[in-house]
C-alpha cells in the first residue's frame, strides 16, 4: 500500500471518528435541553402556591417563578390591554391584589378586540401560572413590533409600568376552566427554557474536545507519515548519487 493511500485512510478514519464523537456530543446536549425543559414542565404542574405569602421581597417572588399561585383581590375594570398573537387577542386584565399592588393577569384569549367581556365583579381568588415577564417582539428586521394605542406586543413589565402604576413584578395567566367561565379562550403560555444535567452538558462538552483531539492526530499522523516518505526518499536519492560518484 503506498504511503498516499494510507494518509488518506488515516484521514478518513479521523474524519469519521470526530463526526461520530460531534453528533454523540450533540446527542447529549439535546437531553441536557430536554431534562431542563422537562423540569419547566414539572415546575409548572406542581400544587398552586398563595402569591401573598411571597409579596414581602423580590427575591421571594423569584423562588416561585415558574409556579401556579393563587391570588385573592379584584379586577379594576377600567384598566385592560390587549396584546395581538396567533389566534387573537390575549386579554390582560389589572388585579388589586391585599398590599394594594396590581398584578397583571392574563384572562384569557378573544377573537376580535370588540369581543371583551368584563371581569368579574368583587373579591376573587384567581389561580395562574407566575412569570417575570415577555422580551420585546421583534419584526424580520430585528425591530420591536409597533401595535395601536391600547395594545401591548407583549407582557413586557417596563412598558406596562407606564400605563399602570405600583405593579407586582411578574403576571400570571389564567388556566383554561378559569377563562372559560369569564367568557374567554384559554390563552397560550410560553414556559421559560430551563437548565438540564451539567453531567450532560460536560459529556457533550467532552466528546467535542474528543473529536477535535483524534481529528488532530489524524492529521499529525498523516503528516508525519509522508515526512517520514520524503525523508526515505531523499535518502535513497544520495545514496544513488554517492554510488555514481564512487563509480
């Protein structure tokens, strides 16, 4: 076999051999997002938490992100904004919550910005899925979406700030049994991503810098074999040239 053809075989081997340590590296990282995805869901389907026992501090409300909660206040009717998505209208409504704090909560889902029906009346205990807050909406320009006078692109705390004041910082959206009894759709949750394993995260990490080592012998070796030729073969050449000399 010439020594071309084995440098190619070793460079074949290696570039097989890192593909394979890439996608298994790859695998691992997916199950690291699943398991962290996986916890998000299981975060959010854990028994309801009441929100005022967590009103006290920031730092409170943050360990309960993620969580259903419960909350005893009433709607201030006069303060609603909706906010456009795929199918609708998403309606958030202005809580009164015992400290005096509003909490925004999502009611639920409408077709047509005419089709609102008004909150329930009086002291209610709500119950909804609590997070920190919606990113800006951006266009396929990278712009934030602009929406008419009354709207909102998204439960965004900082912009809501100008329009209601003393807010709680974060929202909860309703579940589906508690917006159809206000006359309203369930409206969709986008769950935060979560962190899975760092055991995965470090495995996918190691068979990356696996890939990378084993390519980069592959082509040392390669090299080394054809220097090793081209020595052979300038040796060879002197001595020829050495044998016509003495001849």
């Amino acid at each position: 076999m010439s020594t071309r053809l084995k440098q190619v075989l070793i460079l074949l081997v290696g570039v097989v051999g890192a593909l394979v340590m890439v996608f298994l590296g790859l695998w691992q990282m997916q199950v690291f997002v699943d398991k962290g995805n996986k916890t998000v869901e299981d975060r959010a389907a854990q028994a309801a938490v009441p929100l005022e026992d967590h009103l006290g501090s920031e730092a409170s409300l943050a360990d309960i992100y993620g969580k259903q909660v419960t909350v005893t206040g009433s709607y201030l009717p006069d303060h609603q904004i909706l906010i456009p998505g795929e199918g609708g209208y998403r309606v958030l409504g202005a809580f009164e919550v015992v400290d005096g704090r509003t909490l925004p909560v999502v009611r639920g889902l409408t077709p047509s910005e005419s089709d609102i029906t008004p909150p329930p009346a009086g002291q209610v205990t709500e119950t909804g899925l609590f997070l920190p807050g919606e990113g800006n909406v951006l266009d396929d320009r990278g712009v934030a979406v602009q929406v008419p006078d009354g709207q909102l692109a998204s439960v965004r705390m900082p912009a809501l700030a100008q329009e209601w004041s003393n807010l709680v910082p974060g929202f909860i959206t309703l579940g589906g049994a508690d917006s159809e009894e206000q006359g309203l759709a369930q409206a969709p949750v986008n769950l935060p991503t979560g962190e899975g394993s760092a055991q995965n995260s470090g495995y996918a990490l190691q068979w990356w810098v696996f890939a990378a080592f084993g390519l980069g012998m592959a082509i040392k070796l390669a090299h080394s074999m054809g220097v090793r030729e081209r020595k052979a073969q300038e040796a060879a050449a002197l001595e020829v040239i050495r044998k016509d000399a003495s001849a």
